[in-house]
C-alpha cells in the first residue's frame, strides 16, 4: 500500500518537535512550573480602632523598678491575632514624648514613646494619626510623635514632618499596592499657623480627590481612608454621615474606617460607580471601630471592634475585591494587674482562656459585649447579619 504524502507543513511540524525532542528544550511551561507567576493572593489587612491614652492606662504601664513605661501586656492577649495578617492598622489619638515629666491626658493627651515600641511588638503595620487630639501639643508634639515612630519602624499617615511628603501612605504587599489616607473634620478648636496647615490632613473634598488622582496614577490598587468624624457615643451614624461616607466612596476610596465616637458603629457595604472605570464598584464602610484602648469604663465605650479583610486585585471588571474575614468585638479589660485588650468569643463557644481565669462579672460583662455588639451590627439595613462568614 502507498505511505501517505505528507504536505510541509506537516513535514515543518514533525521537524520541529522532534527537535525539541533531541534537544531536550523545555518551551512549553507546565502548569506546576514554580517560575510561573503565581496568581493573586491578595492582602489580609487587620483594623481596630482609637487608642485613647488616658493616665490610668498609661500609669499602669509604669514599672517603679526599672522606671520605664512598658505597654506590651496591654496587648499580650491579641498578639498573634494583630501579628497574624500582612497589615494591621488603628489610630494613635494621642502625641508621643520621651519627656515622661510633661505626659498627660485628656483634655490634651501626651504619651510616652514607649507606646510605639509596644505597638511594633504587637504586629502594628501603620497608625493613623489624624484626630482631633492631634495638635494637643502643637507642631512639636506632630514631629515629635512622627519621629518617635520612624526611630521604632512604624509608618504613620495623616500628619506631616514636612509638605514634601506625601499626605498619604503607599504599602505595596504581595503584589498588591495600596494607599493608606487618614483625615480628620475635628481638631478641638486648635488651629495650625497658616503656613503648615499641611501638618495635618483635614477633610477638604477638592483635595481628596486630587491626592486620589496622585494615587491612582502611581498604580494604586485600592485606597484604605481612616476618617476621625462624628458626634460622640452616637451609636448610629446620622444622615449627614452617611452623605459624607458615601461621597469618599464616590470619590473613589474603597475603604473607610470610621473613629472618633467611642463606640462600635455599623458596617455596611455600598455599590457606587467607580470613577475610574465604567462599572460600579463595592465600597466597604465600618461607621465606627469603637475604642480598641481607652479608660472609658461605661457600657458601649469599653469595647471595640476588629476587622480583617482579604483584598485582591480584580482583573474584569477593574478594581478591589473586598471580603470581610473576620469581625471580632474587643473588651479593655482592667483588674488589679493593669489593663487587657481581651477578644469576645462567642456566647455559644468556650472561651479559649480557662474558666477559672475569667471571674463571673468579666464571664457576664463580655456576654453583654457580645449582644449589644450583635445589636447595632444586626438592626441596620445593608449591615452584616451574622458575626461569622458569610457576614452580608
């Protein structure tokens, strides 16, 4: 019988393979091939709120014997929780001194450097820095407290050593690059000279945008905006600050970390039209994180919540994927040993620290944690409905 003709093209191909065959080539990539580029893992990025430095809390961390301030049992109890995900953040309302003599509390709050090497230690990524205690002490108490930060390695956003920086903080993780705004609308009646209002970022919509615009053409994935505003103990926002909430999101922020008012505010997720793209867009509001450490002993005030969230660049349509991971409220707990973030575990679940560790009255105090938690999470519409995924 006549063997088959073959044409060039099948004569090219045949060639061809058994040339990579004899040179043993490897062109074609397998999938497994660990030099392929891995696909998006996104970004696990850890929110809590103020830290209000009242003198008791501070007191506590005197140590008579070696007449230095140390913080760490503050956050001993949630360490790992802080350290866990790639970026963890929260607000620093206070300003920072190594001259333990001049500290103080409210009404003008004046902290020991110290607090920022705890905070370090603790797995703090970042610290927003404006609120309306930020120019408790004046332009001096901004350098000095950004200065003790930057000798401990741990950036800050919202205030401002010199007009050449930045009003907003770049963190490029995994892949992922993400701009990282902190404003205030309150400053207490205190005033910068004119000539540096820059030191602090104040809520100005026109400049917002314009710093969002710089972001954006630096290859900015997501923009992340701590924003101090509010009327204190309110436990709902007002319309007025659902209207400001919603205008960020419109401007293009992703999203907003509220503080200010001393107590856990609903979270809530809005779909705006993203303007930078055709398509609508997903932004993540939590209305109040509540206190993550103050002396404020009263019922709403003395607890705080946690958040993580997942962020991944979305390819189509453009923009940031946003999933809540995890949302933990947080109890500051005091006894004769000094203070304790301690988290809430559910009602349902045992607590992972002994039953004998834990007095009935701090038993029943985290229970009510737990249910006025519920309650102003749960009640409002568009809020999550469950504290465990899925959360919406």
């Amino acid at each position: 019988m006549p063997q088959p003709a073959f044409g060039s093209k099948s004569l090219f191909i045949l060639s061809f393979f058994a040339l990579i065959t004899t040179l043993n080539l490897e062109l074609a990539i397998p999938l497994s091939d660990p030099k392929s580029p891995p696909s998006p893992q996104g970004v696990t990025l850890t929110a809590v709120g103020d830290l209000v430095m009242h003198m008791p809390v501070v007191n506590s961390a005197f140590s008579a014997k070696t007449h230095r301030y140390d913080f760490r049992p503050i956050f001993q109890e949630i360490k790992s929780q802080l350290g866990a995900a790639d970026i963890t953040v929260g607000v620093l309302e206070t300003t920072l001194t190594d001259e333990h003599h001049l500290q103080s509390g409210y009404p003008r709050f004046h902290t020991s450097y110290q607090l920022a090497e705890a905070l370090r230690w603790a797995g703090f990524d970042l610290v927003f820095t404006a609120h309306n205690h930020a120019l408790d002490q004046g332009v001096s108490g901004i350098n000095s407290s950004l200065t003790h930060l930057e000798t401990v390695g741990l950036p800050a956003t919202g205030t401002r050593q010199s007009s050449q920086q930045k009003p907003y903080y770049i963190m490029e993780v995994n892949g992922l690059k993400l701009a990282f705004f902190s404003y205030t609308t309150l400053t207490n009646g205190l005033n910068l000279p004119s000539a540096r209002r820059w030191a602090l970022n104040t809520l100005d919509f026109n400049k917002i945008g314009w710093e969002i615009l710089q972001a954006k053409a630096a290859g900015v994935d997501g923009i992340i905006m701590a924003l101090h505003t509010g009327n204190e103990y309110a436990r709902y926002p007002s319309p007025a600050d659902q209207q400001l909430y919603q205008r960020l999101c419109a401007l293009g922020v992703d999203v907003i970390l509220g503080s200010h008012v001393h107590v856990i505010r609903p979270l809530e997720k809005v779909m705006i039209k993203d303007p930078f793209s055709t398509y609508s867009k997903t932004c993540l509001i939590a209305y109040s994180l509540g206190n993550f450490l103050s002396n404020q002993r009263w019922q709403y005030s003395d607890c705080g919540l946690m958040l993580t969230l997942h962020l991944q660049k979305k390819l189509w349509p453009p923009g940031l994927e946003i999933k809540l991971l995890n949302c933990t409220p947080l109890f500051v707990h005091r006894d004769y040993q000094g203070y304790r973030i301690l988290t809430v575990a559910p009602p349902e679940k045992p607590d992972p620290t002994p039953a004998s560790a834990l007095p009935t009255p701090l038993q029943e105090k985290l229970r009510e944690v737990w249910s006025d938690t519920e309650e102003i999470l749960f009640d409002w519409p568009g809020g999550i409905k469950q504290l465990h995924p899925p959360f919406f």
